[in-house]
C-alpha cells in the first residue's frame, strides 16, 4: 500500500502529533517530534511544487463543493505553508538546542505550537469560510495560551491582553459570516464569491466593514492594533517570533483572499486598504523611534513592515502582490531572526531596555553581528534578500505612475534606519565595563538556526530567481479571481 | 386581539423582534467591554456578544411551523424542515466559545492569584 500525500496532511499531521503527546513525553522526544514534524512537513510543500504549478489542488472532504468543505492547494497557498513550516522548523530547532527556558520544551507549549501551525495552515488551504472561522478559533486558542504559557505576571497580562481583544475580533468575524450565511445560503468560499455581489449595496458595506474590523484587529492593523506591543513584550520572545513570523501572515492572507474573491472589482476596496497600510506603516514606524526596550521596538517594527505588505497587496497589481508576497518571506525569516536574537539578549541580560544593553557586542558579539544583519535586511539594503522585495513592491508602483506610496515607503525606510542605527549604536557603545560572564548554558550551537536563516536571507537576496516563478504564480493565484471560482465551481461531476 | 396575535405570529413581524432583541443585546454587551474594568465583567460581556450573533443566526434561520429535519415516521420528504446548517454552525460556535471564556477566566483567577489585581486598568506591567 502506497501512502497518498494530500493537502489534508499539512493539518492533520500537527493535530495528530499534538494530541499523541503523553507518548512523546514518555519516550522523551518532544522536541525531536516537533522539529522533524516542522521539517517533514516543509519537504512535503516542496515536493508539490511541480504539481501545483501545473494546476491547483483540489481535496474534496466527503462531499463535493459547494455543498461539503474543500482545501485549496494552489501556488500561494503553497508558498505560505512552506512558509509556516520553514519558520515553525526554526523555532523548534532554537527551543531545542536550547538551554534556558524550560518552559517551552514541556508538553503544553508542544500541544499549542503544534495547534497553532495546524490552524494557520487550516486558514490558508481551506475553501469553506465556517471552516476557516473554526481554524481562526484554533490559532486564537493557542496563541493565547502560548502568550501566557510562562505563568509569572506579565506573562498572563499579555495574555489576558491577548484573549479579550482576540475574542473580541472573532465575534466581528463570525458576524459577518453569520450574515453572509443569512443573505447568500451558501458557506463555500467561491460560491459565497458569486452571490455577494447581488446582495444589497448596504448589505455588502456592512459585511465589508466587520469583516475589516475583525480581520485588521487579527492582522495587526491601524487603529486596531494598540495591543500588539504588550503582547509582544510580555510574551516569550520564541513565542513571538511565531506571532510575527506566522499568524500575522496567515491573517494577512485571509484578509486579501477574502477581498480579492468576494469583490469582482477589487478596485472599490483598493484605496481604503491602501491608507490603512500606509497609516499603520507610518504611525508605526514613527512610534518605533521612541521605543526604549528592545521586544516593543521589534514590535512596532514588525507592525510597520504589515503595513508595508498590505499598501502592496491592496494596490491588487500583479508587480507589487509578488513583491510584498516576497516581503512576507523576507519579513518572517527576518522577525523570526530578531526575536530570537532577543530571546538570547534576554538571557544574558534579564532586561532589553536601552540603558541596559550598553556594550553588548563585547560580550555577545555573534548575537550583536546577526542584529546588524537582520536589521539590514529589514531596512533593504543590499545583498540582502529585504532589498530585492522592497525593490519589486516600488518597481510595481512606479511603472504605472503611482508615486505616493513610492515616497512613503522611502520614508518609512529612513525612518526605520534611525531606529536601528539607534539600538546598533548601544550595542557597539564602548564601555569600560569588562565583558560580562556568559550565563550557563550558553553555547555557539544556539545560534545554527539563526545561521541558517542569515545565509537564506544572503542567498535569496543574491539568487532572488530561485523563487521568482514561484511569487509571480502566487500573485496570480491571489489576483485570479475566475480561475478560483472555475476551479472550485466550473467542472463538476 | 386575535389578529394582533397572528401578526405577531407572521415570520417577517418575528424577525423583526428577533433581531432587534438580538441587536440590543449585543450592543449591551459591547457597552459592558467599553465600560467596564473588571476583568471578568469584561469576560461576561464578551459572551453576551456571542450569544447576541448566535441568536440572529438561529432566529433568522427558522420559521415558525418548520419542524426538525429528521426523517422519521409520517415524514419521508425534505419539506417545510428548517435548515439545519444554522444549527449544527451554532452548536461548534457555542463550544469554541466556552473554551476561549474558560480559558480567558482561568487566566484571570490566575492573574488574581499572582497580583491581587482584577482590573484591566491595573494592568501596566506592560509598559514602559
């Protein structure tokens, strides 16, 4: 009997790893099992490349669309498991290797990693929006207990933090797929798409705007995302790198596919998405520069990069969605580098506060090295892989003539280049001070994965052509609104 | 007074009702998360959100004179049954819905435990 691999596997293989926990705690291999899972489950995403780039997969569960519930394997979808899984693989590997936090390699933080990449590769494949509301609950769940899986005080102020605000987006979720059930009878995605637009025009406003209310509170954006920088603070930084690695992705993809499939003419919502990125990139960068402790920085960093994505995405061109597909990939290879730089800053110095970090390359100079580095790419200098991304997104704008984002995000990069320079400036600060003794357990191992992710943000900024078939089908795959809805919908036995 | 009885009785007249209790309610409960501080006053008007949207879906979805869609004895047809997807979405929500709050409210007896606090206004651990 052969195994047959389809796109179900990418969900239900972290759910069954999850919950066959009690054994991997009895033949202690934990984290074993979560890291090969992480890299099993990636080879799988590359092994279906050619498969996908041909036509989409299509895996049908008991009945056929658009009655039963379907998963969606197309080249974006692709892209951003593979996604998910290469930075789950890291975060593991990190907590794996690692010495301190003990916390995180005990089998609640096992169950809940596991969960929570499940459901954001629940969010990405599935085609039925009950299904995906279901998928939303299940990360939501895990990253709130996640946030507050350290127990100490602020640890569960984040996540307090955490659950009421996220319940409170899920209910404007779930109302509007309450409502679009109501109207249109229909849960499939693409069947939704086709009916959506006979509905009522105040209808559709309403279901537009708590969707975006729901959804933007979920992926971080202005004004809904005051709450970000204390959950990120309070959080463990590994913990957060998957916040900023994965779920905001995830939830960013959800946002655009849901605006690009239900709308027939995407233009309608193009310049409202559009200021709300460029809103949250501007305000959030601006606010980054007054930051004093390293996790709000980085948090406040990452919201600017979102909001980058998104003014990309929502201009709904093909040039800029690959670019900004591409700022996705570079973003949580990078986030995920910081805060895990950060995790170990942590370690050495019990608090990230500027004043605290004085001198810091002369005890960490390795940590200090890759800051610089990850801190490049993030501004987008060259011959990092950041560069390349933010080059395509202003290339896509400025072919046709759209000069205002191209200005912003010029700014928005100075900007982000003072506060950098800021923190490196403390780092390489000369003191007096003799280095400060390596806390036990320190070792050079620690930092391979973030090695690996420095030499795959050097080679994607050198070889960019490695993915550039990739991004572009994914961009398609985005934009095609017909082909989904023919795909789903048109041949049906 | 009869008449007045069976208009209550017309779906689109009961609709009306369900959905303007429903919308009270959840503007209720949205009053309740604005205004209030106490940790699980906050839980308490989250749920009455919920509930508020699983109203509307189940209310809106039935009409009176329908009867479950189960075939049994007498009934061998899919005819004058109310949908049952309203439901069987109502009945996974409601779930997921008291795991979030159990979770939310076993976060804050913790919290409670460690601080003594019960506010969300007390929270400033956070800041700088």
């Amino acid at each position: 009997m052969t195994l047959h691999f389809t796109p179900v596997w990418f969900i239900a293989v972290p759910l069954l790893l999850a919950f066959l926990a009690p054994l991997w705690v009895r033949w202690r291999l934990l984290m074993p099992v979560l890291f090969s899972a992480q890299v099993a489950l990636f080879v799988l995403a590359l092994s279906w490349l050619p498969t996908v780039r041909i036509a989409p997969i299509l895996e049908t569960i008991v009945i056929a669309p658009p009655l039963g519930i379907h998963l969606h394997l197309d080249a974006i979808a692709l892209l951003l498991v593979a996604l998910f899984s290469f930075a789950g693989a890291i975060v593991s590997a990190f907590i794996w290797l690692d010495n301190g936090a003990a916390h995180l390699r005990e089998r609640p933080a096992f169950i809940l990693m596991l969960l929570l990449i499940a459901g954001s590769n629940g969010m990405v494949l599935t085609g039925d929006i009950f299904n995906l509301y279901v998928f939303i609950e299940i990360v939501g769940v895990s990253a709130y207990a996640l946030a507050a899986i350290r127990r100490d005080k602020t640890a569960l102020e984040a996540g307090l933090k955490y659950v009421i605000v996220g319940s409170v987006a899920a209910i404007f979720i779930l109302f509007a797929i309450v409502l679009l059930y109501l109207q249109t009878g229909q849960l499939n995605i693409a069947a939704l798409a086709q009916a959506f637009g006979n509905m009522p025009a105040q209808m559709q406003l309403l279901i537009g705007l708590l969707m975006l209310i729901g959804l933007s509170i979920k992926a971080e954006l202005f004004p809904f995302n005051f709450w970000v920088p204390d959950i990120y603070r309070g959080s463990d930084p590994e913990i957060t790198a998957l916040y900023s690695g994965v779920l905001v992705k995830a939830f960013l993809f959800v946002l655009f596919h849901l605006t690009f499939i239900l709308l027939a003419d995407p233009t309608v919502a193009r310049n409202w998405l559009m200021a709300l990125g460029a809103i949250t990139m501007i305000v959030a960068e601006l606010v980054a520069l007054r930051q004093n402790d390293l996790r709000r920085m980085l948090a406040y960093s990452s919201l600017g990069q979102v909001g980058l994505i998104t003014l990309a995405l929502a201009f709904a061109s093909e040039a800029t969605t690959a670019g900004a597909l591409f700022h996705m990939v570079n973003h949580t290879l990078i986030k995920v580098l910081l805060f895990l730089l950060a995790a170990l800053m942590l370690r050495q110095y019990a608090s990230l506060k500027l004043t605290d970090v004085h001198g810091l390359s002369r005890t960490m100079p390795l940590a200090a090295g890759l800051f610089v580095l990850g801190a490049l790419a993030v501004l987008g200098l060259p011959p990092f892989s950041g560069f390349i991304s933010k080059l395509w997104i202003l290339k896509g704008f400025a072919d046709v003539q759209t000069f205002w984002p191209v200005a912003l995000i010029l700014t928005a990069a100075l900007i982000e280049a003072g506060y950098y320079f800021r923190w490196i400036r403390v780092f390489y600060a000369p003191t007096d001070a003799l280095p400060m003794a390596k806390i036990e357990g320190e070792k050079t191992l620690n930092y391979a994965p973030l090695l690996v992710i420095a030499g795959l943000l050097i080679v994607l900024g050198v070889a960019p052509f490695l993915l550039e078939d990739w991004l572009q089908q994914a961009a398609q795959a985005l934009l095609g609104r017909e082909a989904l809805l023919n795909a789903v919908l048109g041949v049906q036995p | 007074m009869l008449e007045v009885l069976e208009l209550f009785d017309r779906p689109a007249v009961l609709h009306s009702i369900y959905l303007i209790g429903s919308l009270i309610l959840f503007f209720i409960g949205l009053y309740g998360l604005l205004a209030k501080r106490h940790l699980l006053k906050i839980f308490v008007s989250i749920e009455i959100m919920e509930l508020a949207v699983y109203l509307i879906l189940i209310a809106i979805a039935t009409t009176p004179g329908e009867t479950a869609p189960i075939l049994s004895d007498g009934f061998t047809a899919f005819t004058s049954m109310s949908d049952p997807i309203p439901q069987a979405l109502t009945l996974t929500a409601i779930v997921i819905g008291v795991a979030v709050t159990a979770l939310g409210t076993s976060m804050a007896i913790q919290y409670h435990r460690l601080t003594g606090k019960v506010s969300v206004g007390e929270m400033t651990e956070l800041k700088d």
